[in-house]
C-alpha cells in the first residue's frame, strides 16, 4: 500500500510539470490522455528507481543521485522518441518534474503519515 501511494503522489507532483508540455506538443490530447502518458513515463522509471536503485549498496546520497539522473535521462528521451519533443525542453521538463517530485513527495508523505 505505501509503494502505491509513493507512486501515486510523485506522478501526481510530475502532472503538473509535464502537463504544459504535452499541452504544446499535443494539442488534441485530452486531460486523461496527458495523464495517462505522465502515468506510462512514471510506471517505466518509478519502480526501477524505488525497488532497485534505492536499494543498491552505495550511500544513500549516491543512490539518490544515480536514481535521479535514471528517471531524469529516461524521462526526457522517452519525451524525445515519443513525442518528437526537442532534447533541451524535453530533459528540462523531465529535470523540473523529477526534483519537484523529489522535494516535496517527502513532505508530503510526512504530512499524511505522520498524524
């Protein structure tokens, strides 16, 4: 139940990012379609990131970085052969939304479990 709330949470952070984006590229795409592309781009990186990278045996800050650079890099190419998005806007968009997603799923996650 936690991992789909950690989903959950970080993909709904991301909408918010990728949505202007995918505006752009694809204006005949429906809100649901929108989400449901951010929902496939995170379903490929996100259990990669918490399942494995968060548990290899490195310190902790460096498996934050190797996670984050997987989900940032995958993201923004999965951006450029999907939807034939500029590499810059593509890897910046994947950039702002997966340091969003880093930053403020923690305190969000501590403001609902905390309690």
């Amino acid at each position: 139940m936690m991992y789909l709330y950690t989903f959950l949470q970080s993909n709904i952070l991301e909408w918010c990012i990728y949505f202007p984006l995918l505006a752009r590229l694809r204006p005949t795409w429906s809100w649901l379609d929108r989400a449901l592309f951010v929902t496939a781009l995170n379903g490929l990186t996100h259990p990669i990131v918490f399942f494995f990278i968060m548990n290899l045996k490195l310190p902790y800050l460096a498996n934050i970085v190797i996670a984050e650079t997987f989900a940032v890099v995958v993201e923004g190419l999965l951006l450029c052969f999907l939807l034939r998005a500029k590499f810059s806007k593509a890897l910046l968009a994947s950039l702002v939304a997966n340091l969003i997603s880093w930053q403020l799923a923690p305190m969000l996650t501590y403001a609902v479990w905390s309690r």
